[in-house]
C-alpha cells in the first residue's frame, strides 16, 4: 500500500569528478609543482567519484576483513580474509602507485601529485590507506640496509597487487606493514620487551608480541626489538628464505571503532626469523625514517576526510529544503557551511605544501628541516581538527547523516583515528619541541616559510610577532605546547592562504581562525562572502 510519496530527499552525491570539483584542490596542485598532474587528476578523480568506487569503499567496510588462524585441519596459517572491494581498493591505489611514485618517478612535484591522489582516494575508503601509506613509507627506513633494500624495495614499490600469501619472490608485488606497539608501551617504545637473539649467520630470532599491527597481511613488515645493545630495527617476512611460514602468529583482530576494512591485529613472535635494519640499538633512529613519512599521510588522510565530509554537507544542503527554502540559503546554515569549507581548505592546502617540502627535501636542506617540524606541527593540527569538522559537516545533513547507510557515520568513525596512531597529539606536540631542540635549523626553516607572509595583513604580522615571544619562554614550553603548536599551525595556514589563496578565503581564515574565536563552528561575524567561500566547496561546482 503506497502511503506516501518520497519528496525532499537528496540525491546521492556520485558519479561526480572528485577533482574538478574540488577549486582549491586544482589550485594547490600546481602551486605546490605538481600542475603537470593535473590531467591524471582529472581522470582519477573521475575514477574515485564514480558510483562504482565508492560502492566498492562502502562494501569493504559494511564486510570487515576475518581472521583464519588455523585451517580446517588445525594446522597454524595466519591467514585474513577480506571481501572483494577491499582487493579492489588495494589493487587501484597500487596500480597508479599512491603507495610508490616519489620513488619510482624521478620528477618534481611527484610527493606532491601522489598524496593529491591519495587526498582523493581517501574519499572513497580510508582503511585500505593504511598498507598503502606503510608501503610507501618503509622505503627509506630501508635505505639503513641497503642489501634488503635492494631485494625489498623493488617488490614494494611494484604496482600489480597480488594479495596472494605466498613467498614474496613468487608475487607481482609485495605490501609492508610496522609492528612497534606493545602492550606495555605504545608512545614510549622503549618499554618494549620482544627480545631479539643473534644467530651465527648475523640473522635473529624474536620472541615476544606486538599489541597494534595492522595489515598483517602484509608481505614484510618493520618491527622493534630488544638486542643487548637496546631497542633495534628488524625487517620481519611473513615467509623465511626457506620458504617456510614466519613464526609471527596473529592472535586476533582488534574491534575497533572504525577503520572497519583494515585488520588490526594482535602478533606474537615465537622465534620469528628476522634481518636487522640500521644500527643495533638506534631502532628507533631507523623507524623514525618510515614514521615521519606516514605521519604526513596522517595529515593529508584528515584532510580528505574533511574534504568529503563537508563536500557532503555543501551537496545535502543544496538540496535539502526546510522552512520554505533550500538549507544552504539560510543564513546560519551558510555560517556553518562556510567555516566548515574554510578549516577544509585550510588542512588541504597546508597538507600539499608539506608534501612539497618532500619533494624539494630530496635536494635542499632547508626543505628538509621544514619538513622536520611542519610534519610535526600539521600531524597534530589537523588530525585534531578532523573530528570536529566530521561531526559538524554529519550535522548538516539531520538525521540521515547519523544513519549507518548514508555514510557520513563511517566518516565519522574513521575521523579521530590519524590523531592516535603514529604519535597521538601529546607526543607530536611533544615532537616539535624536540625538532626544535635536536634540529637547530628546523624552527628557523619554519619561521623562514612564515616570514614570507609578512607585511600583508597586520593580524598575521601580530601572531608572528606573538609566537616568537611565546618560543622565547623555553622552561613552561612543554606545559603550553599544545597551545604554542596550535598557533604555529594557525600561522602556516594562514600565511599560505594570504599568499595563495582568493582574498575572501584568506580574509575570512585569518578574521576567523586569528581574531576572535569561538568553540563551535558557525560562528562567523558578518561582512564576509559566505556565497563565495560555500560555493568554493562545493562539489559540483562548474
Ligand atoms: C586502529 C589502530 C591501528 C594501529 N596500528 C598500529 C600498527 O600497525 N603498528 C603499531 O606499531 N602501532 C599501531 N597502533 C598503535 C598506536 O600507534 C598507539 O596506540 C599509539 O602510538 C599510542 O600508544 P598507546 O596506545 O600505547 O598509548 P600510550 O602511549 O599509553 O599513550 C596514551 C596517551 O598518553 C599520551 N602521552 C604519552 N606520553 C606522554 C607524555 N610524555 N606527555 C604527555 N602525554 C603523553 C599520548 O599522547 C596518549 O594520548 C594502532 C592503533 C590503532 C588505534
């Protein structure tokens, strides 16, 4: 019996171009050198915003990976199950190599041109973002053994996914994966017990477990050891050189709050055989190599989160009528959608500039010290500020927005994750004090990248001057960390958007986010151009 008439819903936002769509994306690609991507973009872009594609990111998390531990015969195989999509995700971001380009493709801009990919790939599905990112970031860890990175490097960076668990010289390509975390200690690593024994031919054995591995699937993974000289980096195999299964166990997959297509799980080492990378007793200093790297996906995995999320808001809103017109013409729904772009925008673009310190860090010292502390600096911020900017963008779009099938709720989930792993926000916080202390030229390459800025808006030029009288105070530096870290973050946007950005964006950035402040988005003051900034975001803008 037909009861009703369905009016007033919101068509789905699919096959759209994710990056046509996206201005402040296209503008800050060719800022940021890589410009010469555009076109590939273009296509991607077409590619992730397609109903298929984000079908496919729905299904790999609606049908979580499984743990086979043992087969039917009780015999120890440590296998995980994933359903299609997921293979799907994994075999699309590895062909146009999210996981490898700044290595493969000698070109500047490359960083640059894979983590706008990765920005848009992220939009689909996120969870299988994490073998992606420890794939691409293992490579220079792995430069501290140059013989395994030899043999290793050219099967990670491969672009033919093969999820086969077989022995990684049988397969098109391999994944990587970092096993640090453990029960006891997951911040402080130096608390790890997994206990490292040296064989007569220079390999070791380790026993012990690792609280946090996700993707144990992964064909190799970097892990941290105890040896007699302290905490040491291995390279561990799923599969010994002789071919048989590693003695690294999965005991169970964790439950977690999201990240539902990525299998996180609980190891143990019974005598797993193992190849030392880096010094014994500088782990640490070795893994930090891979680290400082997922650290920047973290930032841009955030970014695109909130890409999507206000992307949503902005379509819903446009769409949605209530009170006798569309949502988005409501002047407080204009407020809201306005600053949510605003703070998107912003983490995108701060996101992209980081990449290219990447990129120029390959050749310049100077690049590679801002990379040191923006890394830091930006990882805190805006994985902080990806919760906050989820939920407010779920909130435009009622009560739909909270149900599971509508799929901001899965945004939702995924949105705190970038600010825990990879060093939650103390430790980061804490991170850049250390930049500032063991990297001398770190603090002055950031204030270099703010100094450039000056002279153009007297509210930017009095947070600069603010923030070098706050660094001055160096004895209650780590009680304000979070404080001083915050501006230092609030500074490298906004001095990007007073150079780059369209002066609406700008004016509005810095009159919100450095004036007066208020906790909750949506509290813009009058006079600035709400129509522009929301139409700036939106995601089928011509
Ligand atoms: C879904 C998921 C997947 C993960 N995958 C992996 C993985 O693949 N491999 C891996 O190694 N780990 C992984 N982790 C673990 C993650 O990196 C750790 O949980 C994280 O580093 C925090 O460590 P912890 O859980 O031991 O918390 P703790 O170290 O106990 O920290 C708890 C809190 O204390 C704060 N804190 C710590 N030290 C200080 C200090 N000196 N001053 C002030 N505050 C401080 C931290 O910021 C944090 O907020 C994963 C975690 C999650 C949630």
């Amino acid at each position: 019996m037909k009861t009703h008439d369905v009016i007033n819903q919101v068509p789905p936002l699919r096959d759209y171009d994710m990056f046509s769509g996206d201005t402040a994306l296209a503008e800050a690609l060719v800022r940021e050198g890589a410009g010469w991507a555009t076109d590939a973009l273009r296509d991607f872009g077409q590619l992730t915003g397609s109903a298929e594609m984000l079908e496919h990111g729905r299904l790999a998390n609606d049908n979580p990976p499984i743990l086979r531990a043992f087969d039917a015969y009780g015999h120890r195989i440590n296998e995980v199950e994933f359903h299609p999509s997921y293979h799907h995700l994994m075999e699309t971001s590895m062909a146009f190599g999210l996981h490898s380009r700044p290595w493969t493709e000698d070109r500047a801009g490359s960083m640059v041109a894979r983590v706008a990919h990765s920005y848009l790939m992220g939009q689909v599905e996120a969870g299988h973002g994490c073998p992606i990112t420890m794939t691409f970031a293992v490579v220079p860890a792995l430069q501290h053994a140059p013989e395994l990175a030899e043999t290793w490097v050219p099967r990670l960076t491969a672009t033919a996914y093969d999820p086969r668990n077989t022995p990684a010289e049988h397969k098109t390509a391999c994944t990587a994966g970092m096993a640090m975390t453990e029960k006891q200690g997951g911040s402080d690593v130096r608390a790890n017990t997994t206990q490292a024994l040296a064989m007569s031919d220079g390999t070791y054995r380790l026993t012990g477990h690792k609280w946090f591995c996700s993707a144990p699937m992964c064909d190799v993974f970097l892990t941290l050891a105890q040896t007699e000289k302290g905490l040491t980096c291995f390279l561990v195999p799923r599969w010994t050189p002789d071919g048989e299964r590693n003695a690294m166990h999965v005991q169970r997959l964790k439950w977690k709050l999201g990240n539902h297509s990525n299998a996180s799980s609980e190891i143990e080492y019974a005598g797993a055989w193992a190849a030392r990378v880096g010094e014994e007793g500088r782990g640490v200093r070795t893994i930090i190599d891979m680290v400082a790297h997922t650290r920047l996906d973290c930032v841009i995995g955030s970014a695109s989160l909130m890409r999507q999320a206000v992307a949503r808001a902005v379509h819903h809103t446009d769409h949605r009528r209530a009170f006798g017109k569309r949502l988005i013409e409501h002047a407080l729904m204009k407020n809201v959608l306005a600053d949510l772009a605003l703070e998107s925008e912003a983490a995108m673009a701060l996101g992209l500039r980081l990449a290219r310190a990447y990129d120029e860090g390959k050749t310049d010292a100077g690049a590679r010290a801002f990379a040191r502390i923006a890394t830091a600096v930006s990882k805190y911020w805006v994985c902080k500020r990806c919760p906050a900017t989820v939920y407010e963008a779920l909130e435009c779009t009622g009560g739909n927005g909270y149900a599971e099938e509508f799929g901001m709720a899965r945004l939702y989930r995924e949105a705190p994750l970038n600010s825990v792993w990879e060093g939650s926000g103390n430790v980061i916080c804490l991170d850049v004090l250390r930049a500032m202390k063991k990297d001398p030229e770190s603090l002055p390459a950031l204030q270099t990248e703010l100094g450039a800025a000056l002279g153009k808006d007297r509210r930017y030029d009095g947070l600069v001057a603010e923030l070098e009288g706050a660094l001055r105070q160096t004895d209650t530096l780590e009680l304000r960390a979070r404080a001083v870290v915050e501006k230092l973050a609030l500074a490298l946007q906004a001095s990007i958007l007073i150079r780059h950005a369209p002066d609406f964006v700008a004016d509005a950035f810095v009159t919100s986010r450095l004036g007066e402040r208020h906790a909750n988005f949506g509290a813009l003051g009058p006079g600035l151009e709400f129509d522009a900034l929301i139409e700036r975001a939106h995601p089928l803008a011509p």
